[in-house]
C-alpha cells in the first residue's frame, strides 16, 4: 500500500496576546488616577510636614521714663508675648518723654509713658491742640519717697526729723519724714557729722564719719520727674504748705529751696541701682526715689536671702506727693496695649511683684492690694497713714517756670 504522502497537519492552537497595557482604555484611565493620587499624596504630606502659620507680633514703640523697667521685666515680656505684643523702648527723663512727643515731626512712636501727671499734662495738651490722637489710662500708682541706711535715719531720728512707723525702731523699715525739720537742717548747712552720725556704726562695727550737708539726692530736676516732684514737695512746705500760685512767689520760693536741690546726674533707675549697691552711701546717703523700687528689691532679696535687707529703709515725707503715671496712647495701637494692660489679671499680679499699687475697684490707690501682697511675702508693710495731708503741684505752667529757674534748664 502505498502511503499518501500528504499528511493532515492539526491545526495550531492560537493564544490572541493581550494588547499592551499603555495601548488599552484602561492603562491610560489607571495611569490618570494614579497621577491624580499621586498629587494629593504630596500634597498631604508638604501640609503634614509645614508647620503651622505663626502668629503676627504687632511691635510697638514707645518713649518712657523710670517706668521702662517694667517693659524691659522678662516676666511681662513674656505675659505680652501670649497677647502678640512686643515692646521696643526709648528711654528718656519724663519731661524729656514730654518735650520729645510734643515736639516729633512725625508719629514714631505708639504711646508715652511719663512716670508723673505733669509730663503726661504736657502731652494731653500739646495733642489735644493739634487735634492729634491720645487716650491716657492709669495702670498702677507710686508715692515719691526719700531711701535711705538705718543709721542716716536714726541720726535723723535724734534731731527730730523722722519718726519711726513701728517700734522697736531697729526692726522698722520705714519712717515718716517732718519735711520742715529736714529742710531747717539743709538750710542751716547741717552735715552729718554735726548732727551726730558718729555715733552710729556701720555692720563692721566703724564709727561712721560723713562731713556732708543734710541735704537728699535726686536726678536732674530738667529731665526727671522725681525730682521735679521733689522740688515741688520742697516749694509747697516752704512756700507756707501751699503751691506758688503767681511767678513772683516761684521766684521767691525758687531761690530759697536751690540750694537744698542736689543733683546726683543720673536716671532715675541708675540712681535707685546705686543707692541698693555696696558702695551706695558713696552716692548719698538719702536719695530720691519711687517707692515701687523699694519694694521691688526687698521682694527680690527676700525670695533670694529668705529675709529683708534691713539696712536700707524708706523715708515717707508726711505731705505725700503721689505720683500717677499715666500711659498716653498716641495711636490706636498703643491704646490695645494699655486695654491689655488693664486688664490681663497676670500681667496686673506682675505690677504687685514689681511693687506698685496697682489701681483696682474701690482701692483706687491700690495700697490694700499692694500691702496684702508685701505680707504675704514675708515683708512687714508701712503702717497706714493717719494724716492724710497731700502736696499739690503749682499750676502746670508755673511748674515749668520752677523748674527752669532752679534746674537752669536749657528748654
């Protein structure tokens, strides 16, 4: 038989390839999506990772005197940083602050903080007559006070011209001044040898010598308002316990007090540093201050030392000039910085660290507030005042007369 030589050959299985991805509906749908997820995955995490938009600080300028040290107080730096608010400072003596504002060409600075009403008056008027803005606010309060050592005021004491607040006398940190008496020593060119300090001894047991006249120390009456207060407290006793009401009496008054006027050529918290320093007594033995610094440092020794420093203590005048700082607002910025201020309750107890009598309620002086706060630091506080005579200032017009007069200022 012979074989067919064509063979049937099976037909060959065909498997159709798949068309490429890329090629299909479907590759370019996915490759669309995944862009898409791709993209917000970046996107979420750039946000993730970003941190958070800060807050915008509003920074603030303004011109001041003594009370700079409450701006420059890492506490309150803090406190107005929770509030978004920075402070920048120029310093200057208050009536420096007043001619400065009163005379700027143009609006540098968002509020003025003299550390006395009559600086402050100077402003309020001067923008008022311009037609400028101000908004003033009362934050805290602090009497004009005379610092002096222990001995210097028991020296003072045996002549009649200081009266301790408590007894015994060597535990008292306060005395009140008979300004009259003070003034008859530095007019009769009293020293101190003369009215008997020798018979005290310093700490190591020296007999103290000091041939000076009785006379207290102060910044420059032209540019502080320490001392200008000072000079005011001195025109108004011996001007009969009234204010100079015309500019005869300013010059009559102006040439018997010039001489008791010393100058020690500092700011005001520069003299108040050297006064707490060892070398204090150097710099004068009673010089004048403002009684927020006392207590400020005798709040400080006592949580550093775990007692007062006993050494030093205050002399109250018994006509008390109260000095009321005022915050003047120069623009609306400055006015959100005084609301806050007034009214944060942390930044308030801060100021009762600091020492100041805090204005609150009915206690418009803040001394209870104040006082409250001293015991419970362990520091015994003045004893309240019985005679409430004040001091006035001479109209404010004539109180630039006695200070030119007697400073011999240049403006």
């Amino acid at each position: 038989m012979t074989a067919d030589s064509s063979i049937d050959e099976e037909p060959a299985l065909t498997i159709p390839r798949p068309p490429r991805f890329w090629a299909s509906p479907f590759g370019w749908s996915f490759a669309a999506a995944a862009g898409v997820a791709l993209a917000c995955s970046i996107l979420l995490l750039s946000t993730a990772v970003q941190p958070p938009a800060q807050p915008v600080v509003l920074t603030l300028k303004g011109v001041m005197a003594s009370k700079a040290d409450f701006f420059d107080d890492k506490e309150v730096q803090r406190l107005l940083r929770g509030h978004n608010i920075q402070v920048e400072v120029t310093r200057r003596g208050s009536r420096e602050v007043a001619l400065e504002v009163t005379g700027q060409q143009s609006e540098q600075y968002d509020f003025a903080f003299p550390s006395g009403q009559p600086a402050a008056d100077l402003i309020k008027n001067d923008r008022q007559a311009k037609g400028k803005y101000n908004r003033t606010t009362r934050l805290f309060t602090s009497p004009i006070v005379l610092a002096s050592y222990r001995e210097y005021a028991e020296t003072l004491s045996r002549n009649g011209a200081v009266t301790t607040h408590h007894r015994p006398p060597e535990t008292s940190l306060y005395y009140t001044l008979h300004t009259g008496k003070f003034i008859e020593l530095g007019e009769n060119g009293s020293t101190w040898n003369s009215i008997g300090i020798q018979e005290q001894r310093d700490v190591n047991d020296r007999v103290i010598a000091n041939g000076n006249r009785v006379l207290a120390h102060s910044s420059g009456v032209c540019r502080s308002n320490s001392a200008a207060t000072y000079l005011s407290l001195l025109a108004f006793v011996r001007n009969g316990t009234r204010p100079p009401k015309d500019d005869a009496e300013v010059s009559n008054v102006a040439q018997q007090i010039q001489p008791l006027i010393t100058a020690a050529g500092m700011p005001e918290s520069d003299l108040f540093k050297s006064y707490v320093t060892p070398e204090g007594k150097s710099q004068g033995p009673i010089v004048v201050v403002y009684e927020h610094q006392y207590f400020a440092y005798q709040i400080e020794h006592v949580r550093r030392h775990e007692r007062v420093d006993d050494t030093r203590v205050l002399l109250y005048p018994e006509q008390e000039f109260q000095s009321d700082p005022e915050f003047v607002a120069l623009t609306p910025n400055g006015h959100r910085l005084a609301e806050v201020l007034a009214t944060d309750t942390a930044l308030q107890e801060r100021m009762k660290e600091l020492g100041y009598r805090v204005t609150e309620g009915a206690d418009v002086r803040g001394t209870r507030q104040l006082f409250d706060y001293l015991r419970v630091n362990g520091i015994i506080p003045p004893a309240d005042r019985t005679d409430l005579t004040s001091a006035d200032f001479p109209e404010l017009g004539l109180l630039e007369n006695l200070i030119r007069t007697v400073g011999r200022c240049q403006q």
